[in-house]
C-alpha cells in the first residue's frame, strides 16, 4: 500500500491500534474511568487525524474502501457522537463498585464498524464492518442484565438483526452472481453494459434484498417493528448510539451504493425506495402521537425522519446528485445534533441501576420552571426535529425540500410536508408538558460537563439554523469531493 492509501484509513487504524491497547490496559490494571478516558481520547485522536485524511479524498486504499468527501463527513458525525456517548456513560453506569471497562471496549468497536461501513466500496467491507457493528451492538443493548427489559431487546435486536443481515448476504450473493465482482463501481458498469432480461432481473432482485437489508438497520418501513422495544429497552447511552452512530453509518452505505451503481435508474427500484419513504414518514409520525415514552417517541419519531431522508434518493441525472449529496450529510448533522442532546439529558438524569430511565416525559412536567436552561436546550432540539425555522433542523428540511423540487418528486414533497406537520404536533405536546405547572418543584441534578454538552448542542442547534453559511461551505465541499 502507498503512503496515500494508508492515510485514506488513518482514522480506521488508530481505531484499531485503540481497541488492542484498550484489552491490554484492561490485562494490567481494571478501572472503570481510566478506560473511559482512555477510549474517549481515542476516538478524538481519531477524529484529530482528518488533516491527513483530506489529501487522500477519492482515493481508493485496496479494493474494500473507497474514501470520497462524504465518507469523511459522515465520519466525523459518528466520531463526535460516540465521544458524547462515552463521556456522559461514566455517570450513568456509576451504580456499584462493578467496573465496565468492557462496555467501553464494546463501544470503541461500535465505532470501529461504523467508520469502516462509512468508506466500504465493496461487498465484502461492507458486510464486514457491518457485523462489527451489530455485533458489538448486540451486547451493548443487553449490557444492563439485571434489567428485564434491556435482556429483551438485547435478544430481539440479536434475532432480527442476525435475519437481516442474511438477506443482505443473499442480496450480495445475487448481484455478485450478476456482475462477478462485488465493488460498487462495476456492479454499476455491468449494469449499464448488454445484457439479457434475466440477468437484469438477478440484479433488480439482490438490489431488492439488499435495500430491505439496510432499511431493517435504518428503521424503515416495514422493517421498523424492533425499533421502539430496543430504544425503549437498552440503556439510555446505547439507545443514543443506535439513533445516532448505527443510522447515520448504514445511511453512508445506502447512498453510496444507490449511486455509484446508479440505482436511481431503475424505476422499479425507484418505485420501492418511494413507497419505503412514503410509508416511512406517515407511519412512523402517526404511531409516534400514541407515545408517552419519550425513548419510544424518538424510536418511531427516527423511522419517519430515515423516510425524509430518502428523498435524497430520487434524482433525474446525475447532474443531480451533488444536491442529494449535500442534503444527506447536511439533514444526518441536524438530526445527530437533537438526538444527542435530547438523549444527553435522559442519560444524565436516569441511572443504570433503576428499573427503568427518565424516558416517560410526563416526569418533565414543569421542567422549564425548575430548570430553564435544560427545559430551553430541550425545546430547541424539539423543535430542530420539527424542522420549526431558526432552528438547524429547519435548514435540513429546506435542504430536502429542494432536493424533491429539483428532482420533481412531488409525491414525496407532500408527504414530507405531512409528516412533518404531524410531527410539529407531538413535539409541541412535549414542550407544553414543560410548561405546565409541576407537582413537585425540585431541580434535576446535571453534572457541569452534561450541562456544558447540553448547552454547547443547543447553540450549535441555534446557530446552523440562524447562520447555515458557517456549516454549510464545508457540508458543500465534502459532498463536491464525491466524484472526482
């Protein structure tokens, strides 16, 4: 490998080289915090050594990963979640003399896969980084095994996810078994090339398998039916890795693959990808008004905003895609953005060793006048979800809009705009709630570094949607880098 091809992984390798000094630290002393730090500035240097990813944009390091602008954006997104997830698990698992510096092992190879997902370019790292990522996942959800529930959704997501990542194999099988080769560039070459219908049918339906594959890990419609158990049910830190780190790869993975074998000019896969997104949006809005769980909430409320984020999808030309590209990364910011710091506080005002966490908003009754700050860093993340304008989620959803104008998708435009408005109606009863006035008036305790991340979430919340031009420029440049 050149010099070139190595940079193009660096982050990828010192995430690697972390893991293995993680177990041997773990070998010559177990503490609970020193691991913790230790995994924290791990994932930070990883983050750190984006310089010396840039100048190996569109490179191609072997044959398994390809890193283009928005591999390193997405990258950046899962780095800096799982730095909040580490940071603020240390209170919540702060019950016994127990130590869990497996925990944090288990988290440090989450972030593994899901950067490794991020730049696949091939079957073969896809479905690699893929298991890495589920697996280890699978322990974080049961982790808390003196919870009923935890060990329930520890066992569904093993199941269904196990199921979904056999058809994703089978999809692979299919298309390789079309193109004899399982890189997504001459998937897409063969594609294009002679070829009779038979063939092409081969490849329609392992792209079928495939694309249900992924929707199971983004939550789509109809494969959405774990969602709501496993949020609910996994501790609160883990629930916010799934919302955030596991989405916002397997997305990376959809949109790469969609256009680099230029999926989007099959109209019987378009067809699907509009009925996945239109489903999607309704459904998961409109099972989200029955929630009274706020983890519950935010499970149905990720199914409908994975749906908007299929619009990015449909595109005429491939003119077009530049745009697709931009309103991806920029909508999977302002969606990692409120997840984060709605989950942040969950985590800090619930502890590992209770039956349940802090996820029933009803217990927020009153919280604006116990605590205005963290009822205000709330309401703003709400209203980012709602795409409500001054908010980051509202750019977002300008984004979207734009993108389905462009491309003519006025089906799915409507459907964005229903689902949001819906949307707008659960989110506001949750801020009512804090308005209301409290039964019992005590403040909730929060750590300063839970108040800083909380704080410093809800400015970054503020501030994209009053100046995008600060975020935007760079959102614009990683996804111009994509084909060049």
């Amino acid at each position: 490998m050149s010099s070139l091809e190595l940079f193009a992984i660096a982050p990828q390798l010192i995430l690697s080289l972390a893991i293995v000094l993680q177990l041997l630290l773990i070998a010559v002393k177990r503490s609970t915090a020193l691991i913790q730090y230790f995994t924290a500035i791990s994932i930070v240097i990883a983050a750190g050594a984006t310089p010396l990813v840039l100048p190996a944009v569109n490179t191609q390091s072997t044959i398994l990963f390809y890193l283009d602008g928005f591999s390193i954006g997405v990258n950046l997104l899962i780095f800096l979640s799982a730095v909040i997830v580490c940071l603020i698990s240390g209170r919540y698992l702060a019950i016994s003399q127990e130590v869990h510096d497996e925990y944090y092992v288990l988290l440090l190879l989450v972030v593994l896969g899901a950067s490794l997902v991020s730049i696949a370019n091939h079957f073969a790292s896809v479905f690699l980084g893929l298991e890495l990522l589920s697996i280890a996942l699978i322990g974080m959800v049961g982790y808390l095994r003196s919870r009923t529930q935890s060990l329930e959704a520890g066992f569904k997501y093993l199941i269904l996810s196990a199921t979904a990542s056999s058809v994703l194999l089978f999809g692979m099988a299919m298309i390789y078994g079309f193109s004899g080769d399982m890189h997504f560039n001459y998937v897409s070459l063969s594609y294009t090339g002679a070829v009779n219908e038979q063939m092409r049918l081969l490849f329609s339906a392992g792209s079928v398998l495939l694309i249900a594959g992924i929707a199971f890990k983004l939550s789509l419609v109809p494969f959405h039916f774990w969602t709501p158990d496993v949020y609910q049910g996994a501790p609160a830190p883990v629930s916010m890795l799934l919302a955030t780190v596991s989405k916002t790869a397997m997305f990376a993975v959809l949109v790469k693959f969609w256009f680099f074998a230029q999926l989007y000019a099959n109209e019987q896969l378009m067809l699907i990808i509009t009925v996945i997104a239109f489903a999607s949006m309704l459904v998961g809005n409109l099972l989200a008004l029955q929630q009274t769980n706020i983890k519950r909430l935010l499970a149905y409320s990720s199914i409908a905003h994975m749906g908007y984020l299929l619009v990015t999808l449909k595109v005429l030309a491939a003119s077009s895609t530049q745009l697709a590209w931009e309103s991806a990364l920029f909508y999977l910011l302002t969606y990692c953005l409120a997840n984060l710091l709605i989950f942040t506080f969950i985590c800090q005002t619930s502890k590992a060793n209770a039956g349940v966490d802090n996820d029933d908003w009803q217990h927020w009754r009153g919280l604006f006048w116990q605590s205005p700050v963290q009822a205000s860093a709330l309401i703003f993340a709400l209203l980012s979800l709602a795409g409500i304008p001054l908010t980051a989620g509202f750019i977002g959803k300008f984004y979207l809009l734009t993108t389905a104008v462009d491309n003519g998708s006025w089906r799915l435009l409507a459907s964005l705009v229903a689902g949001s408005g819906i949307g707008l109606y659960y989110y506001l009863r949750i801020i009512f709630v804090m308005f209301a006035n409290a039964n019992v008036q005590q403040a909730l305790p929060l750590t300063r570094l839970s108040q800083a991340l909380i704080v410093s979430l809800s400015l970054l919340i503020l501030v994209f949607g009053i100046l995008p031009d600060i975020i935007s420029a760079e959102v614009r440049l990683f996804a111009l880098s994509n084909f060049g």
